[in-house]
C-alpha cells in the first residue's frame, strides 16, 4: 500500500493529481484486503487499468486506487476443437491480449489490437473499434464484490452494449466491485489471414490518430445518427484549443481531446470538453456526451431551464424536476399577472416551508443524478403548469444553491412569455 501516487504517471493523458491510497494487487487475495480496507476508513474505491478512457482531477482521488497491472495479467487456454477457451487477468493489456491470441492463430480479437486500456476495462466498457467490439468474443467475467465474494458473470447478464455493460451500471449506482478475469471464446483461423488484418486496422490507425499524442482516446461517445468527429470538425474546431492551452482537439482526428507535451492541467482539458460540447449544441442541438470518464472533482456545468409542463418537457434534458406541488400563485389576483422574477411571487412561495423543503430535495435530487452520470454539462428542467410562476421562482433558487456548492450553472426560462393571459402557473 502506497500513499500519494501521482496519476500523471499512469494515464495516457498525462495529467490529474493525486491518489490518497494506492495498491497493485497480484491475486484475488490483495483485492479482498484493499477493499476490507477501504470499507473499514469509509474511503471510495478506483480501480485503475492502464489509464485510458478516464480523466482524473487536478484534486487527484480522495480514495483508495486499486491498480490492475502486470501481476493481474496471466492467460490461459482450453482447446475445444475449432474453437479455443481463453481465460486471462484483468490487468492483461488489451494489445497483448489481441496481439498473443493473435500469434496463436485464433480470430475475432483483431479490432483490439489498437486499443489502449487493460482487458477488465474492455469489459467495463465494451471497446470496440472497426465493427468489432468486445461482446463479439467475451463469454463471462469474474469479479470480487464489495463483500469480498468473488463472482462469475455470464456474457447473457454482462449486458454488453455500447460503451456499457452490467458493470458501468453497476458504477453508476456507486457499487463498488473489481473485475479480476475475463474469459473469452475465439475461433481457430488462417495465421496469415489474421495478421494481414491487424497490419491493415493499424495503418489505419495510424493515418486516422493521435496515437504520438498523449490523450484518453476517443473523447466523446457517438451521437445516435451523428459522429461526433464530424459534428467538431463541421464546428471548425479542428486544432482548436482555448487561450494556446495544451489541451487541443486533435488536428488529426477531431474525436480525440490531445495533451500536447503533457502540459494541459486536467482542468484545462475538461473545460475544453465542455465548450466543445457547447459549441456543437448550439449550432446542431446535439449535446455530446463523454466517453472518457470523469474521476475526482471537476467543475461541472449544470444548465438549469423552468418550463411549462402544457408546452412539453425539454427535449435531451438529463433531469425533470416538478414544482406543481408548491401553491401556486395564479390563484392570487393580484400576483396573477408577474412571473417568478418578480418579488411578489418570490415572497409569496418563500412563505411556506414546504418551498424550501423541495428546493433542498431538488439540490439532492441533481447531485444524486450528476454522481451516477457522466457528463460534462448536465441538463435540467424544472416544471410546472405554465412555466410562469413556481418553476422559474425554483429553477432560480435551484441556480442560487448549486452555485454556493461551487457548480457553474446557466439558468434560463423557456415558457415565462407564453400564454401569459392565461397561464395557470
């Protein structure tokens, strides 16, 4: 057990603090005492691979890090014929892994070969690369449970989809867990066949990445009916970057955010994923969301709307929170006609405690949601009736209140204007 490891070192964009704790782990047994460890001090649980997909705070990581390298790793086989079973470490590189079995003369691991990451993060996250993705070939994991049980999941419950499987959900949900193998199904081919493949995906590769720059690979994930290379590069943003930071979007490959020289702080790059992301909503209305995973504190944006619930929700809106409990003004003559900008309204609906009370649970309700997604800027809408009275009075307290907890917001009213003869609130 290490204390204060810096991340810098073992991430492929080179930046991010420090850990508080950090172990690597040659068995399962390791893995039980970190996790027996870290329950008994109440710290949350990282478990690190080889540094890719994931962009770690300046502030490091409050925690206990648990490294899934090199004594992790081992590979073995069972031969079935035409078809070979192949159990290997989670800690296993994701090129050797494709490159061994590969050698072997055994197919469908060949879109892995470019792939940074560890085969457990593959898993976590169904890599995939050229048609081909890791639930083409993997049969079942196992994993020890925040218990210390250890557990073997099947391909049919891993819920392998893209970017996403049973244990990015699990994640999301704040269990914690580490993979420790991965077993795969491989089908036996021509040897000369297989490594005239690899060579063509890694020219490929080459001409197409950033692969001589540090980054986390491909920042964003796809866009149902979108590419969100092309969204950024469709924004003239290729090469961009803010102020000559040395976070940049990649002049090569506008999917992938680069360190050039490894001198962008973890700040600098995730600001430049957030406007990115901003640039490319406000010209196509399509809001890109990270592939690479945020790990520590960041500063993240949280776009506030009140609406009316008779106008429709907003539409790509990561969280709807309903005011229509609240009294409503609209049945008060005289406060009819002002909107919740107006201090009248606000004195009004200050008034009664079961106000502040829903405010509070709205503040819980969106830092709940923001833990479990994992979003640059996050988006939420809050409604009531018309979108007059209570839900721009709480969408502007929500704003006052995340903005004390050190959120950057942007609070805008939808529906204040609408129907205003004739608004119920």
């Amino acid at each position: 057990m290490k204390e204060g490891v810096l991340f810098k070192n073992y991430t492929t964009m080179r930046c991010g603090g420090e850990a508080r704790y950090w172990d690597e782990p040659t068995c399962e047994e390791d893995i039980i005492r970190d996790l027996l460890f870290a329950s008994e001090r109440g710290l949350g649980v990282f478990v690190l691979g080889g540094g890719a997909n994931c962009l770690i705070s300046d502030k490091g990581y409050d925690g206990l890090v648990i490294k899934m390298g090199k004594e992790m790793s081992g590979l073995e086989t069972e031969d079935l014929g035409d078809r070979v079973i192949v159990r290997a470490g989670a800690g296993l590189l994701l090129r050797s892994f494709a490159t061994t079995v590969s050698e072997m003369g055994l197919e469908g691991a060949e879109f892995a070969c470019g792939i940074p990451g560890t085969l457990g993060g593959a898993v976590f996250m169904n890599a995939g690369a050229y048609g081909g993705e890791m639930k083409d070939i993997v049969i079942s994991a196992r994993y020890i449970d925040s218990d210390g049980n250890a557990n073997e999941i099947s391909s049919d419950d891993l819920r392998l989809g893209y970017r996403t499987s049973i244990f990015e959900q699990m994640s999301r949900a704040g269990k914690v867990f580490v993979i420790t193998s991965v077993t795969c199904e491989l089908r036996k081919g021509d040897i000369d066949s297989i490594k005239a493949k690899i060579s063509e995906l890694n020219e490929k590769r080459t001409a197409s990445q950033p692969l001589d720059v540090p980054s986390s690979g491909s920042t964003f994930k796809r866009p149902e009916g979108y590419f969100a290379g092309k969204l950024i590069d469709d924004c003239g943003l290729r090469g961009y970057s803010i102020a000559s930071s040395a976070a940049q979007v990649s002049p090569k490959h506008c999917g992938f955010i680069v360190n050039n020289g490894g001198n962008a702080s973890a700040s600098e790059v995730f600001d430049l994923i957030c406007d990115v992301s901003d640039k490319v909503y406000e010209k196509f209305g399509v809001r890109l969301e990270t592939e690479v995973r945020l790990v520590g504190e960041f500063s993240r944006r949280i776009d506030i709307t009140s609406f009316g619930f008779k106008y429709g929700v907003p539409e790509d809106c990561d969280l709807v929170l309903d005011a229509r409990s609240l009294k409503n003004p609209y049945w008060v003559e005289e406060l009819r006609p002002l909107s919740g900008l107006d201090e009248p309204i606000r004195q009004y609906l200050a008034g009664f405690e079961e106000t502040e009370r829903l405010i509070a649970g709205f503040v819980d309700s969106v830092e709940n949601a923001i833990s479990q997604k994992n979003k640059a800027v996050f988006s939420v809408a809050v409604g009531c009736t018309g979108g007059h009275h209570r839900s721009v009075y709480c969408a502007s307290r929500l704003e006052e209140e995340l903005r004390k907890l050190g959120y950057k917001t942007d609070l805008k009213h939808r529906d204040i204007l609408k129907d205003s003869a004739d608004d119920r609130g």
